[in-house]
C-alpha cells in the first residue's frame, strides 16, 4: 500500500524532509503557506555534520560550487585581538566540509531534490486524528486524509499546535541582527567578535559578500530596536578588527528575536514534528540546518525499516534523534552563559582553555547518527 504523506512547510526543514522521505522511496506531498517569491534573504553557514547529512540525501553534490568553504574560526575580543582559533577543517576530518553561503541558494538545491511539485500559498487550517490517520484542512477548504503528517513548519509550528503537542516557543532572550554585506573587509575566516553580553560574527559566503550574524542580551522587557541599523551601529561602533569596515559597507539590517522549542514528545499517532518545529534552539552552535537534515535522513530510515508501523517508525526516530537534539541544546545554553560572563574574565579563560572549550562542544557531533 502507497503511504500518503503529507510535509507542512517548504523551508530548510520541510524541503529536506521531503528529500529524506523520497530517498527511502516515499511520495509526500509538500504545502507551504507562503508565497513561491518569498525567498530567504540572508547566509547561513553549515558545519561539517550538515554537509555529511546532505551527502547521504544525495544533495552535496549542487552544493559544491555555491558559497565559500571555511577552515578556520577566529575568536576575537572586542578590540580585535585574538582570543584562539578553531581548525574547523582537522575538527570535521572525515565527517564534511563546512561552508557559508546564501540561504536562497541552499534553498534551491533543496528544491531539486524535491522531485515533486510544491503548493505555496497552502496552510494547514485544521488537523483531526481520527482512527489513527490524520485529517487535513486547507485554506480555501480542500480536505485530504494522511497515514502520516510531517509538520516542519518552524518554531511558529501550526502542526504543532493543532496536534497538541506543545504551546509557544519559549524566548531565549536574544535579539539578533543579520546582514549581507558586499564592498565590505576580504575574509577568508568565519569570525567572531565578542564584547559584553554582545557578540559580532562575520564570514565570507561566496561573490565577494560577507554574511553578518551579530546579537545581543538585553535587559529583559526591551523590545525589539526600531532603527535595526542604527542599533547595530551604537552596539558595535567601538569594535575593532574587520568591524568598522562593515558596519560603513552595511545597506539593511535583519532583526529578530531567537527562542527554543522542549517539547515532552516530537509525535502524536500519524503527526511527527522535525526541524524546529521539534527542537528549535538559539542559533549559536549553528545547528539548526544540520540537525534538520540529521532528521531528514533519520526519518526516511525508520520509516522504510517498519513501512506498516507508523507509531513503531516514530518511536524510533524520536529515540534516535532526542539525545543528539538536547546534546545541541545543552551545548548551546553552556556557550551561551560563557559569552555572557564579563568580558575581563570570559577573554582570559578563552584564551588559555577556548580551543579546547568550544572543540569539545563539537564532540559528539563528529559521531555518526
């Protein structure tokens, strides 16, 4: 028997979802409720276990002449001095190359390996479980019935919430600005800046443009900063190294907020959640692209092992996804509450202890899924 499928959302998750399931021989259909035209507009940069993942969906291969590849991070302090460096490329020998490029063009290699239509401007209105398949609805009133719904639709998840599998995403308390910058510093280096509770981060990503992720912890009940720009500028204006290049050669600033997903369980009968819709975290390990590809692959495996078993194939994934998820988060939290230790104590113990630190926090990442 044909199983029907449904994926909710197009995005990173989503699309690679889509791949893994036909990868293991499945036919999912695809809706996104946005537009086909809205396109990511910013970088994203994949570390060696993302590459790794997207080899075993058969998607590294469009992958190779996009972005640059990167070798090497530095940390520094604010005044630009260096704190250590991190051999990216000897940390994932063997594993997968680590690359920074634009998220519109990651997108569209994703998309190739869809291999069947997707249908944008299609939200999922309403989600019924009844007598174990899952009932769906759609904006302009279409019904279809599914033996397994995967909701990859974001922290924002409707699936998830329709499915009563959990509430709102839980704020981390960040506010992170994003830019692409071109006529800007020449880096070969992902590099990081960190200043107090703030930290800047900048790395080449293909066509002589820089991609910039920068953040701050504020105080809490401060809302979002009106002017993105200009807030960027009064945050990092004092910053030394490549900074000041950057900041004269930045046209738009992205703002948002960053939050985490825990959730008591990924599924419920024929509806599972991937991506971050399942485990979102704060963006500073960059994972959250890697780990939506891990559960990609995962998926379409236990699903093709136990085809006539859906609630056995989803146990099996939650139990082999869920360690190395919160294994993410756990090592999120830790960098994340030492960037924000005072910078005269932070700088001191980074430069003797950083490289073993942060090289640790990969560890378990290098493993295979």
């Amino acid at each position: 028997m044909t199983m029907r499928i449904l994926v909710v959302g197009a995005g990173i998750a989503g699309l690679a979802a889509a791949r893994g399931l036909r990868v293991a021989g499945f036919r999912p259909d695809v809706v996104e409720e946005l537009p086909a035209t809205m396109l990511p507009g910013a970088g994203i940069y994949l570390p060696g276990n993302a590459t790794r993942a997207l080899r075993v969906l058969g998607l590294d291969a469009p992958l190779r002449p996009l972005g640059d590849l990167i070798f090497r991070q530095l940390f520094l302090d604010a005044a630009g001095g260096q704190l250590f460096e991190l051999d990216v490329a000897a940390l994932w020998a063997g594993v997968g190359e680590s690359r920074a490029l634009a998220r519109a063009d990651l997108q569209q290699v994703l998309l190739t390996g869809v291999g069947g239509e997707v249908r944008y401007d299609t939200a999922v209105t309403d989600l019924q479980i009844v007598d174990g398949a899952a009932k769906v609805e759609f904006s302009g009133g279409r019904i279809a019935e599914y033996d397994l719904v995967v909701g990859a639709d974001g922290r924002r998840s409707t699936v998830r919430a329709k499915a009563g599998l959990g509430g709102a995403a839980t704020p981390t308390g960040q506010i992170v600005y994003r830019s692409v910058v071109t006529g800007g510093p020449q880096l070969s280096d992902w590099t990081a800046l960190l200043g107090e509770r703030s930290a800047f981060t900048v790395m080449p990503m293909g066509s002589r443009r820089l991609y910039c992720y920068a953040d701050e912890t504020p105080e809490a009940g401060t809302p979002n900063p009106a002017d993105p720009e200009a807030r960027l500028r009064e945050l990092f204006g004092d910053f030394g190294g490549p900074v000041p290049q950057i900041l004269n050669a930045i046209e738009k600033v992205q703002v948002a907020r960053t939050d985490e997903v825990v959730l008591e369980s990924w599924s419920r009968g024929p509806v599972v959640l991937v991506g971050d819709a399942a485990h979102a975290t704060a963006p500073t390990l960059a994972q959250g692209a890697a780990m939506s590809f891990e559960d990609a692959v995962v998926l379409g495996e236990v699903l093709r092992a136990t085809p006539g078993d859906i609630p056995a194939a989803l146990a099996a994934f939650e139990a082999r996804r869920r360690p190395r998820c919160e294994q993410v988060r756990t090592r999120t939290r830790e960098r994340d509450d030492n960037r924000d230790v005072p910078p005269a104590e932070r700088d001191s113990m980074l430069r003797s202890r950083g490289q073993a630190i942060f090289a640790d926090q990969y560890r378990e990442l290098v493993q295979p899924l």
